[in-house]
C-alpha cells in the first residue's frame, strides 16, 4: 500500500487488520475520526449526529443533446420507486474544456420512508 501521510497517521492511530486502506479509513470513520486535508491529521469529532436528510439529490451529466432526455429518464424512474421531485434545475453548460457537455440537479423526497 502507498504509504500516504493520511494512511500513516491512520496506522499510528488504530491498529485494524484492513486489506486495503479503504477498510481502515472507513473503520476510523465508523469510530468518529475524519481526515483533515488542510491540517494533514486525524480528527475526532464528538458532536451527536443530526438526523439523515430526507432528500435524495443527483447530478445528471451528460451531452449538451442529451442531458434533458437523459434527466427525465431517471426522473420517471425515480418517481416510479417512490421518490417525488422538489426541483429540477434549468442545464448548466460546463466550462471548458468539457463545454460540450451540461448537467442537470434532480431534487426528490423519499416517500417511502418513514423514519
């Protein structure tokens, strides 16, 4: 494995038997740690979580052609498996060099989740 300063301090910190470094990375955010890209550490955080958003929200990205027919098939399909849409945005033409290409942002509600 490539022995990153992220992947060193994550093996000073827990000594998990991981095949990969995913494994550990994932097993340290399981227990609270997250990695700070800035500060090049480890770091704890206690705050109680809030609760998981009821919004699902997608980037559709494709062709300039394409992208409005591409965004209203996922869009029936969605509806079809209990999602509602809130928002659909208007497409957005990427910058270049990949101008040729626009998205779209999808917003839905889960409506079969009642939790």
């Amino acid at each position: 494995m490539k022995q990153t300063q992220k992947y060193c301090r994550a093996c000073q910190l827990l000594t998990f038997p991981h095949k990969t470094q995913e494994d550990l990375y994932r097993e340290l955010n399981r227990l609270g740690w997250y990695w700070h890209s800035q500060k090049k550490q480890w770091m704890r955080d206690d705050t109680p979580a809030k609760l998981a958003t009821q919004l699902i929200r997608v980037r559709v990205w494709a062709a300039t052609d394409k992208v409005e027919q591409a965004s209203e098939l996922f869009l029936e399909n969605a509806e079809a498996n209990g999602l509602r849409l809130i928002e659909k945005s208007p497409p957005y033409i990427n910058r270049p060099p990949n101008q040729n290409d626009s998205r779209i942002y999808l917003t839905f509600e889960d409506l079969s989740d009642n939790s």
